[in-house]
C-alpha cells in the first residue's frame, strides 16, 4: 500500500491563491525588532531580533554592571499608559504614549486626553503602589541608546530608564562612590567639562540598596582617539534616531511599569524570604568582608591595598581597558646607497622599573576576569 509523504507546513510555499487572499488583510503583527539591553528583576538582557537571552558572565551568573558609551538620548521626558493590571508573561503594549511628554503621539489610536498636562491618569495618586503609595498611572520615561564598550561598532542597542533611574534626591551614599542617577549623571559630567555622553565610558549597574531595578551610572574614563573615531560618526546615524524616535508600542519594554517594581517605591518583601536570603548571604558576606581589594575606577591603582571598609566591587565594575595603540611599522635600512656612512646605532633607553612598565589599568591580578569582556562582545553573535 502506497503511502503519502507529509510535508510539513513550516516548509510548504505559501501557495498563489493565499498571496492573493492575504491582500490588504493583516492581523498578525510584524515580529518586534528593536534590538535592545533591556532586564527583568535584577538581571540584564539583550533582546535582539525579538529574541530575548540573560546577560551572564565565564561563571555563568548574572553580570551586575554593563559598561557602554551611549551614543545619544532623548533630552525630554516620555510618558507611557497601561491598561488594566500587568500579567505575568504577556507582552502588553500601552494604550496611550507621548514622545515629548505634552501631548499623545499621532499613531495613538485612542488619546487619553489631548494633553498630557491635563489627562487624569498623569495626576499624582491616579495608581497606588502595592506599598501604598500615590503615584501616576501614567508613568515617565527616557530612552538612550548604548553600545558596548568593548565594541563599538556592534549594533546600537535602546536602553529606556523608569523615572526612578532619572533623578534621587536621595542618593549621596552611591554619589559618594561616584553613581548617580541618569540627570544627576549628566549634571556631574557637565561640571567635570563633558559636551556629550559619547565621549565618556559609562557604567551601569543596580542600586543594591532598594528592591526594585534602579539604575545607577558611573563614569570610568574618557574615550581614546581610536574608539572617538568608531562612535562619533553615529551619534546622529539613523539607526540610533530610529531608536529614539521609534514607535513605543515596538520600543516598550514587555511589561507595564509596575512588573518588576519600577515605582517609587516596591511591594515590601516577605519576611521569611527577607531572612532565608540574609541567612544566604551571610557566608559571602563575611568572605568579602575578609578580603581586601583594589577600588578599580578612573585614577591608577594605589600601591596599598585599601581595607574592605566599603563593600567592594564585583569583578565586572572593572572597566575594560582602552584597546592598544598600533604601532608604527620600522623603516626598512636603505641598501642602495653604499657610499653612504650608516646611521649611528639609537641609543639605548634606560630600563624602566617593573612598576612602571605598564599603566595600572592593564594591571590585573593572576586569574582574575572582569567577567564582561567577553559578554559584551557576544552581543552582536
């Protein structure tokens, strides 16, 4: 008895008839191509293609600090409105958004309100927190777009920061470590002679003290020439434009603000779980309190190790080092002119002392990663 092989429907064409069937009719949306470094919970991801995977470092655990140039930023604050309660998993695009954070973007089907100055759900106390808290239900925004640092001619990536990333007034235990939130940051950079983000190394990392996702940016070094050269030409590229100035339903994060606690102020958690975690840390806690480190930031490392007084940094706050100036090829000897007196040998350069032969940032200690080297240059992979 003859049988039919059966050609699966992912490899069949799409038939003549269904191409003409298919015209001007559409209700299965184009797959979200926004290539973003986006998180969920404390944990950093890229999503690229749509395809969404953790940032982990060689330990394959969950890297804590990235560290990026941001090409660009929206100067104005955005604002984005979800309907009904977040649901765990399902992708929800808002209701209605506002690029500039005056009145709703023209592609919003049905505006709140013709303003966002006037429309009910920007007023304080329209959305309570689950602490209790008065806030908006319309919650505010800004997007930057980044690239690694250790490629900057990788794909530029849309970063959005919740209102609690942007300003804190609170927050002179990180400024004293030199982390701040996003406004701040510039102010900092603006007082230190900065003109633009795209010439700094920027850190981004989470504020430990607080539940919820804040964000928290430091500076580590000025740019070198090399790398000024690969990211000058696209802070205006239409790639980077593209992300800020694209749609916020293709552009939103996947879930609504209150999903991983992006409010001012998070759900107070559990107190069981509050001492099965403390009861986790405390072995870590006392190792690191043990050691001593090395504070790795913009000046050289000191000769002295400094007592672990402060909680130290984790191996990926390490900043990459500049990538290492070509030399000059050699200039071959001239072997025509014979008659020519050859040139007096150079004279020898006195030996320069061990602690001198290399700049303290290349200085690393035996074995030790800063776990995001290769991470970030897997981001184009």
């Amino acid at each position: 008895m003859a049988t039919t092989a059966v050609v699966p429907f992912a490899e069949t064409p799409v038939p003549a008839h269904i191409v003409k069937a298919q015209e001007n009719l559409k209700n299965i949306p184009d797959k979200i191509n926004i290539p973003q470094l986006s998180f969920r919970g404390k944990v950093w991801r890229q999503v690229i293609e749509g395809e969404e995977k953790p940032l982990v470092n060689k330990e394959d655990e969950p890297v804590s600090t990235v560290h990026v140039v941001v090409l660009n930023h929206n100067k104005a604050r955005s604002r984005a409105y979800y309907e009904g309660a977040f649901e765990e998993g399902k992708s929800q695009p808002p209701a209605c958004w506002s690029m500039d954070g005056e009145t709703p973007d023209e592609t919003v089907k049905v505006p709140q309100s013709s303003t966002c100055a006037k429309c009910p759900n920007s007023v304080k106390g329209s959305k309570i927190t689950p602490a209790g808290k008065e806030t908006t239900a319309c919650s505010v925004f800004k997007r930057l777009v980044i690239v690694p640092l250790t490629n900057l001619e990788s794909t530029a990536m849309l970063l959005r920061l919740a209102q609690t990333s942007m300003w804190d007034k609170n927050n002179d235990e990180n400024e004293a470590k030199g982390y701040y939130a996003w406004d701040q940051y510039l102010d900092m950079l603006r007082a230190r002679g900065a003109t633009h983000t795209g010439l700094v190394a920027t850190k981004v990392r989470f504020d430990s003290r607080v539940a919820y996702p804040k964000l928290l940016f430091a500076a580590s070094r000025w740019l070198e020439d090399e790398e000024i050269a690969d990211v000058k030409p696209r802070f205006e590229a239409e790639d980077v434009l593209k992300l800020l100035n694209a749609s916020e339903v293709a552009a939103a994060a996947r879930k609504p603000k209150a999903a991983d606690g992006d409010d001012d102020e998070p759900a107070p958690a559990p107190a069981k779980k509050k001492a099965a975690a403390a009861e986790e840390e405390a072995p870590a806690k006392k190792k690191k309190a043990a050691a001593e480190v090395e504070e790795v930031d913009d000046a050289p490392a000191p000769t002295k190790k400094k007592a672990a007084a402060p909680p130290p940094a984790d191996d990926d706050d390490e900043t990459p080092p500049p990538p290492a100036k070509k030399k000059a090829a050699a200039t071959p000897p001239d072997d025509d002119d014979d008659d020519e007196s050859a040139a007096p040998p150079p004279k020898k350069k006195p030996p320069v002392p061990a602690e001198e032969e290399a700049p303290a940032a290349a200085k690393k200690k035996p074995g030790k990663d800063n776990g995001l080297g290769d991470l970030v240059n897997e981001w184009d992979d």
